[in-house]
C-alpha cells in the first residue's frame, strides 16, 4: 500500500511491478495529476508502454450528477444500500463492500496500473 501517493511514487511502484512481472506493455488509469506524473515519469525510461484512460469513473459522476434529482435513480440507489447493509449481516459479508484499509489498498493498486493486490505482493 502506498503511504504517500505523488508522481516519484507511483514510478518507483511501476519500476518495483516490472521487476515481479516484466515490462509493462499498458497502463490503464485515470487522470489524476499523480498517476499521470508517475505514468509520465515510468514513461521517460520506456516510451513503448501504452498509457489508457479509464473513462469509467469520469462517466459515473456524470451520470451520477445528471441523474440526482431522478426518482428512479434515487430509488435505485436506496435499494443497493439496503442490499449492502442486508449482506453485511450475513455469513455471506465478505462478498460486500470493502473496507476502508482494503479500499484505500485498492485504490492504490489500482493508481498504480491496475493490478491487484494479491497477484503482486507489492502494494
């Protein structure tokens, strides 16, 4: 997990996943001004690695914010918590929502290219 997300980070991150995995051939992340300047950084040493947004998160604000004041959206939402708060309750909860620890985890795995936790043992 990274304890200070910025630019030197998340190349240090990327050099230190290259070394477990061999070259990194694509990168997909979003635009934050420090992925972008680790990406950029990693990106000096190897011009050859692909740099893709992921526009998935960009769109769900969008929608999120297009849709507030949509009856149906809102229902739609109050629905999904409850389910949530339901699974949490069941021998089933580890299938539900992560926590904070596991969240922030993630999204540093995901800053740094989207690789998983597990799979790496870096993060």
């Amino acid at each position: 997990m990274l304890e200070h997300s910025n630019g030197e980070a998340i190349a240090e991150c990327l050099e230190r996943l290259e070394g477990c995995i061999g070259r990194i051939q694509q990168i997909v992340a979003d635009h934050g001004s420090d992925v972008k300047s680790g990406i950029g950084r990693y990106r000096q040493r190897d011009r050859g690695v692909r740099f893709t947004y992921d526009v998935t998160h960009q769109v769900a604000l969008w929608l999120e914010h297009a849709l507030k004041d949509d009856n149906t959206y809102r229902g739609f939402r109050s629905h999904c918590q409850a389910s949530v708060q339901a699974l949490q309750q069941t021998a089933l909860h580890f299938l539900g929502d992560a926590n904070t620890a596991q969240q922030s985890a993630l999204a540093a795995s995901e800053r740094a290219g989207h690789v998983g936790q597990e799979s790496t043992g870096l993060l």
